[in-house]
C-alpha cells in the first residue's frame, strides 16, 4: 500500500502546520505522530536525492531512498500575501499499476485539509513518478541481460574447456 506524508504551513503563520498521514489529518495534540510524519519528509529532504523535475518556479520533485519527495507552492497565500509551502513524501510506490491509488490517495490527502491540487500538478507528479520506475525497469533488464550473456559464456568456456 502506498504511503503518503503531507506537511503544509498554516495560512495565518500562527495556526499549527497541517500534517497529514495517510489521508488523515493528525491533531494538534497527536505531537509524536505529527513528529514522525514530519521526520519522514525531512529525512528526504537532507541530503538532496535525484532530481525528477524542477520547474524552477518552486515545483520539485526528488528520488531518494526509493521514496519520492515533492515540493510544491500552494495557490492559497498567507496574510502577507506569499504563496504557502507543501512538501509531501510518497513512499512504497514500485510499480505504474499503483498511478490510480497513487492519484487516489493524493487527492484524499490534499482533501483532507481543503486543498484542491490542480489536475496538471497531479499529472506532472503521476507521470515523472512512473518515468523513473520505468528507468528502473529498464536497468534491471539490463543486468538481468547481462548475466544472462555471462552465463551463456560460462557454459560455452566450460565445454570448450572439457574438450
């Protein structure tokens, strides 16, 4: 089952942090787990994994660990105008047949504090998620291909060698 972290700063900079776990969002009184959510972000965010994409405008998305961060500016503006900060953590997403519970999953959680993501951050998000599992995908054929050559080389040097 895939895992979604989701930390987003309040609107009035006074009110606590929206902090979502799994499509829940954590009380203010919830403090470990909020701290564990929090600590699953931020152990993606240091040291700064592979760069899927980065729009320069804010909108960044990283592998790491074989999880994926994202970074992103939010539509809604604090009480001094500025664009509010969501970063949120998708972890335990190895396949493209999990895009449908991945975009569920991230809608409900994006719900769950009243935000609407935008149908094309949703997009970019599912498609540079699944473009790197099938660079994945790709390298292990590769090594699979590879040993299999080695093995093929193996048996002909040990038949060469009986003769």
């Amino acid at each position: 089952m895939i895992e979604i972290y989701l930390w987003m700063q309040s609107v009035d900079n006074s009110s606590p942090d929206f902090v979502v776990s799994n499509g829940t969002l954590l009380s203010v009184e919830d403090t470990s787990q909020r701290q564990n959510v929090i600590s699953k972000i931020t152990s993606l965010a240091f040291p700064q994994g592979k760069v899927l994409f980065d729009d320069q405008s804010g909108f960044r998305i990283e592998k790491q660990q074989g999880a994926f961060l994202v970074k992103m500016q939010s539509t809604w503006l604090d009480d001094f105008g500025r664009s509010m900060p969501i970063m949120f953590a998708v972890y335990n997403f190895h396949s493209t047949e999990q895009t449908n519970e991945l975009l569920a999953s991230l809608k409900k959680s994006f719900q769950t504090i009243g935000y609407k993501i935008s149908e094309h951050d949703m997009s970019i998000v599912s498609s540079k998620i699944e473009a790197s599992l099938s660079r994945i995908d790709f390298s292990k054929k590769k090594v699979l291909l590879g040993g299999a050559a080695l093995l093929l080389i193996l048996i002909v040097l040990l038949r060469f060698l009986k003769k």
